[in-house]
C-alpha cells in the first residue's frame, strides 16, 4: 500500500521523480570488492597470451580472472523450439583462444576499489592476432564458427510453396520489395549492472542485475554453472528499461558470480554506458524480401518472404526463436490471404549478438507486408484504405487461421481504419499538400498491422494474501514477472481491486522473494497482464469465494447471492452483511494460475511528414494511433506504452542504426555522440484512440500493448516517407537526412 491511502503507482512514480528510486548500482553489499573487464578491441582475433602477472601484484588487486578459471563452465541455454538443425555454437565467460566480437572480455579484474581495478585491467597484457571478419548479412567467407557452414546456424522454411507458385503465376498483378533493418541499439537509462555474493555453507549465490524476470535469469545461470535453478537468489527491484535485451543473462554476470565465489567476497560491477554499446543484445539485424500477388479483383492471393537475422558472434537464448517464431505468428498481416511461404535464415557474423529488441519479428513482418500492399495500392491506383478494407479479415470471421498454423483470437480492421481516417483527416491532405509551397514535400503513410503477444514456458502464478492491517482488508500481490516501468502495481491492483470490493490503495504488488518458488515467466513479450493478470484475476476469484461463503452462513443465504463492493459483503440489494475485514481473524491466501496463451494486438497508424526539398530533412507534422488492446484495464498505462513505442519506432524509421566498420568490424556509433536518439521535439502531438475487442483467449480479455506503438510507427512513419519521396521502395533504413536527400536527387 502507497503512503496514507495514496496507491503504490502513484507512489512509485513520485519515488522515481523525486530520485529515491533503487536501480541496481545503487545496491549495497557489505565488504564489496569491484570487477573491471578487459575487452578485446577486435571484432576476429587469436589470443597470442594473455599476461595477468603486472596486473595481480597492484595494490588492492584480488584476483584477475581468465578463460582458465571458467573450465566448469557451461554453455549458455538456447531456446530452440523451431526445429531440427540449429547449430549452437559454445559461448564462453571469457574468451581464451578466440574472440569474436569487438568488447569480448577476455579477463575480469577484482580488486578492492573501482579505481584500483581499473588501474590493473590496464596492465594486463593480451597480444593478439587480428583476423579477417564476417561482417553483415552479405559475407560467409570467413567463418565465425567451424561448424556451422556459411555461417548459418539454421535454416527454416513454412507455410505452402506449392501453393504460392501456384497463386503468383496466375496473379493478375505481382508486386515485391526488399527491406533491410539496420542493427539497433536498446539504449536503456540504466546500464547494465550486477551484485553478487556466495555463501559458502549454503552454496547459494544471490544476485542484483537489471532484469525483466526472476525465473529467465534462474534458468541461465542454472545452465552455465550446472547448479539447481533454487542454488540462485536474484534480487528484484527498479530496472532503468527492459525492451527485451534485460531478459537475459549476460557473461559479465556469470564472472561476477564466479569472482564472489573465488574471493569469497561479494562483487560488484558497474557498467559503462560504452560498454553498454559494445555488449548489450542488439536489435533487428534483418533482411527481408518479399512478393504479394493479386487477382483481377485486387484481392491478396498469396504471400512469399525470405527472412534473414543477423544472430551476431553466438546464440542469445531466444534470438532464433524471436526471428522466426514471431513474424510467422503475423505472416499475412491483417489480410486474408489463403496461401502463404516464407523462408528464414539465422546467420552468425562477427558483431555482439542480437536478440529480442522491442517488438522482436513483428515490426519487421509489419512493415514487410504494409510496404508490399502500398506499392500495390500504388500500381493499381487504388487508395490504400480501400485496397485494405478490400482485402482485410472481416470481424466476423474470428478466430482466423493463418497458412502458418497461427490463430488470431479477435479484432476489427474496417472499424480500427475508419477511426484512423476520421482522426487524422487523412481526406484533408490535399490541402495541406497544396498549401506546403514548392520546398516542402509532404508525404502520409499508415500501418494496418497486427501482432501476437503473450505465451510463455510454464503457467504464470500469483499468490494474493488477503490481510487485517490497522483494522482494515488489504490486499498483497505476488508474481514473478518483473516490471520495468510498464505500472504492473497500478494494472494488478485494477485486476484485483473490483473484485474483491477493494480501493485501489489497499493493494500492494511485492518484489517477489529472491527464493520464490512461484512458476511463471518475466515480463517480455507483451505478456504480463494476458498471462500474470489472468493469475492474478484467477487468485482474486478465489478469495472472493471464500469471503462470500463465509458470509453467507451469517447472511443464511448461498454465497452466489452475495458480492463484494466498498470494502464489505453486501446482497442483491446493496445492503451489507458484514465487512471484509472481520472475515479476516486470519489472512487469506490463493495462489492463481494461467497457461501461457497468446492474444493479437492490432492497430492502425497514420502519419504524415514534411520534408525539406533542398536538405532532405525530415519533419513528423501528424501522427494519429488507433490500438485494439483488447480489454483496456488501465487507460492511462496504456497510452503511454504506445507512445514509449511510437517514441522507439520513429527513431528507427529516421535515425537509429549501430553502424559497424565493414572493413575492420568496429562500431561507429558506440557512444551517445554517434547514435541518434529521438528526442521530444522529434515528435509533434499525437493521439490515441482505443477501440478495441476484447480477447476469448483469456479470463480477463485483455492483449498486450508494449511492442504496439513501435510496429505501428515504423510502419506509418516510413511509408509516409516513401509517399512523399513518390512511392515505391523505401531508401535504405533508417531514413536518414542524407539518404532521403539522396533518394531525391534521384
């Protein structure tokens, strides 16, 4: 519960406001000794030697780690549910004979203070041999790995060739596009960080880094160390952003780990916001080809893609899963398109791996398809909201299969485009166009899109304990997926509150204990209100059952007859039989379950552009987002996860890429110097509009909202480009000023 009947969000947040929030450097352990890592500054190089001798006699120096005192180690886990034949490489803490990315850490420094750490990792002496690198998507000659030929860790095919071919070669029209989206870096305000002590009679480590869930982070250490996933405390608390690259373990974690058990002290290790550029999960990464066919009566007919990633130097757990799994869960789009195929392959290259970056699949299959609809829209000259309607599954169709075996559980394309074509007055174009003058170009451009959210591993748990505190019912909520700023303690407490006749205020979500024994996923993929919320609903309606047969025996009537509202038991007519608070002589307590279950998100994004004709730059003038989020349970929370997304998506489309040396492998945007960052003035006022259709796939009807504004603006952001360059294939990502002045000189 938050301070005097103020609830714990609103609480949280003024925390953060007031910089009283707790992230993970500003954890404290006792006697804590530091960790600085020595990084290989070649992106492909044989380790010669590796000279510790200097470094472990400075003063202060306590240990210095290398691939030698890693021997037990073991791999990495790596989510491979797609299939047979994916080669997985071995990735190690520190790397001993080879490195294969620029920021590698071949040996960890453990020493007293931060500054005598750093005085030591720079009197290590690592001469290396610098080979040829596989940079891109283009280049298998040199390999990164021996077993894995042509540097592709697996090929992938689904869906209908046959039926395809069949559909292209008697399509009235075929249209097709080629996209390629640049790596991407998270940029999250908290770099990467880790705490960690072991205790020697227990053998339990316990552990602070920034993460998005308890049990990810158990399962990989678990892997590497080859321990029981209960041998790990991890701590929770305020995480400075997630977007996907903190739900995973890093090398950095498993040597601070290790150095705790080895000196027997606790270690600490705080990143640098460079080495966050160097080493954290990238994004994107992908090359996309695509062909759409059409019939005599502009109806879709058939879908081909071919889908490359960029999986980077090793395997992040769930890269290859991410990169095929979600684009095939969206595959035809909103579109009712009876044969579809697509190819996949997931390709290593000397570069810090990639990962799920938020939207993971789905902004890129969005994108592919909505850019493949416009030139086509374009050809036919048919306007793009009509070619849409045409072609979109209607509401009443749902549940929709897909060619790729997806089912989408709901939604409503003609109502979600009307909405957009009314708010952002998109018939009003015309006028603006002419009104510009003869140096400004404008464009619009929309995205029609849909996209899976939820799923998980095992069922998602909350225990609910309901309690007596200072004579009156208060409610407190445990899960095991971890929020990183999406107000999870505002959403379970609107889940939980209403029904069990609760004020907001008397609910508390707690950080759940380091030994939870709770199953249940982190928070990732769009999945913490579809999957924790329906625990949590779940847990609720127990108690909810309790406290009204309880009553009922006072009342002498059956425990349907009652419910709950304003903090007492009351009967059909609203009059009281007792309050909750004197059914609690002693707390309460049901533990909720839900199995994972995905539900499909959908939107439409309208945007508009100005473009300077003699410079190429990019103004965003309008920008209108329609989401169906299925039941919305917090309004507010909602809104401002599509404009987080919104915010992530335009900077894809006009300015963000981890630019790396083709010839050397090294990054040239490693610093907030170099990396373009949208900023507020990048982004003019927007709207969103909910209109949504609540999901059968769920208790509670809701669908994940998190990756939405990110699909919905790179798309909408960059076909408005493409309109107002004239059409046709988009310049290269991201839309830069000089590539979009380029595009104009033609």
């Amino acid at each position: 519960m938050g301070r005097a009947g103020v609830p714990q969000a609103e609480a949280e947040r003024v925390n953060k406001l007031r910089g009283l929030g707790r992230y993970t450097a500003d954890e404290r352990f006792a006697r804590a000794a530091s960790a600085i890592f020595v990084r290989s500054p070649h992106a492909h190089a044989r380790i010669v030697s590796l000279d510790v001798t200097e470094s472990a006699r400075l003063p202060g120096v306590l240990r210095v780690l290398t691939a030698s005192d890693c021997a037990g180690l073991h791999n990495f886990p790596v989510m491979d549910r797609i299939g047979n034949g994916l080669t997985i490489p071995f990735r190690p803490v520190l790397a001993g004979d080879l490195v294969r990315h620029p920021g590698e850490a071949v040996a960890c420094v453990i020493a007293e203070t931060q500054d005598e750490a750093l005085d030591a990792a720079e009197a290590v002496l690592v001469e290396y041999d610098a080979l040829p690198a596989t940079i891109g998507l283009d280049d298998g000659t040199v390999l990164v790995h021996p077993n894995a030929a042509g540097n592709v860790a697996l090929h992938h095919q689904a869906g209908d060739a046959r039926a395809v071919r069949a559909a292209m070669a008697e399509a009235a029209l075929v249209v097709e596009t080629e996209i390629e989206l640049p790596r991407l870096s998270p940029v999250t305000l908290e770099p990467r960080a880790a705490w960690a002590r072991w205790d020697a009679e227990t053998g339990i480590y316990t552990v602070r880094a920034p993460h998005q869930g308890v049990n990810e982070m158990r399962r990989d250490f678990a892997a590497v160390f080859g321990l029981p996933t209960d041998r790990f405390h991890v701590l929770s608390g305020d995480v400075g952003g997630g977007f996907g690259p903190r739900n995973i373990a890093y090398p950095e974690y498993v040597a601070v780990m290790l150095a705790a058990r080895l000196t027997g002290r606790p270690v600490s290790w705080s990143g640098t916001r460079s080495e966050s550029f160097l080493t954290d999960i990238q994004g994107r990464g992908v090359r996309m080809r695509g062909r759409l066919a059409l019939d005599a009566a502009a109806r879709f007919t058939a879908l081909w893609m071919s889908y490359d990633a960029d999986l980077g130097a090793y395997i992040s757990p769930v890269a290859v899963f991410a990169n095929i799994n979600n684009p095939l869960q969206s595959l035809t789009g909103c579109y009712a398109i009876a044969a579809a195929h697509a190819e996949f392959r997931v390709i290593h290259t000397h570069a810090v791996p990639t990962g799920p970056y938020r939207g993971a699949g789905r902004p890129e299959m969005a994108l592919l398809v909505e850019r493949l609809v416009d030139i086509a829209a374009g050809r036919l000259g048919i306007d793009p909201f009509a070619l849409r309607g045409r072609n979109a599954i209607p509401a009443e169709a749902f549940p929709w299969s897909l060619p790729s075996g997806a089912r989408y559980d709901s939604g409503d394309f003609l109502r979600l485009m009307r909405t957009a074509r009314q708010a952002a007055d998109w018939d009003g174009f015309p006028v603006r166009q002419a009104a510009a003058g003869s140096g400004v170009r404008l464009g619009r451009g929309m995205g029609l899109f849909i996209e899976v959210s939820g799923g998980g591993g095992a069922p998602d748990e909350a225990t609910l304990t309901l309690a007596a505190v200072d004579g009156a019912a208060a409610l407190r909520i445990e899960t095991v997926t971890a929020s990183t700023g999406q107000s999870h303690a505002r959403t379970f407490a609107l889940v939980a509150a209403p029904r069990l006749g609760l004020a907001e205020a008397a609910v508390s979500l707690v950080a759940s204990d380091p030994r939870t024994t709770l199953s249940g996923a982190g928070s990732y993929a769009s999945r913490s209100t579809i999957a924790a919320g329906s625990a949590v609903a779940a847990a609720a309606e127990a108690l909810s059952l309790r406290l009204r047969t309880a009553a009922a025996l006072r009342a002498n009537c059956a425990a349907d007859e009652l419910h709950l509202a304003d903090e007492c038991v009351r009967r059909a007519d609203a009059s009281p039989v007792c309050r909750i608070v004197d059914l609690l002589g002693e707390p309460l307590r049901e533990t909720g379950r839900f199995a994972p279950a995905n539900a499909f998100a959908s939107g439409c994004h309208v945007a508009e552009v100005a473009i300077d004709a003699a410079t190429g730059a990019v103004v965003l003038t309008r920008y209108v987002a329609v989401d169906d989020a299925g039941v919305t349970i917090d309004p507010r929370a909602v809104e401002a996860q599509i404009h987080g997304g919104i915010a992530q998506g335009v900077g894809e489309a006009l300015g963000e890429e981890a630019v790396i040396d083709r010839a050397s492998g090294q990054p040239c945007a490693a610093s907030l110097m170099d990396y373009m960052l949208p900023r507020a003035n990048d982004f003019p006022d927007h709207r969103v509009i909910e209109c949504d259709t609540p999901s059968p796939f769920n208790p509670i009807g809701v669908k994940g909202i998190g990756e939405a504004g990110t699909t919905g603006a790179l798309c909408a952001v960059a076909s408005a480009v493409a309109d107002a360059l004239g059409g046709g294939d988009l310049p290269a990502l991201p839309l830069t000023q000089e590539r979009v002045w380029r595009a104009m000189l033609g």
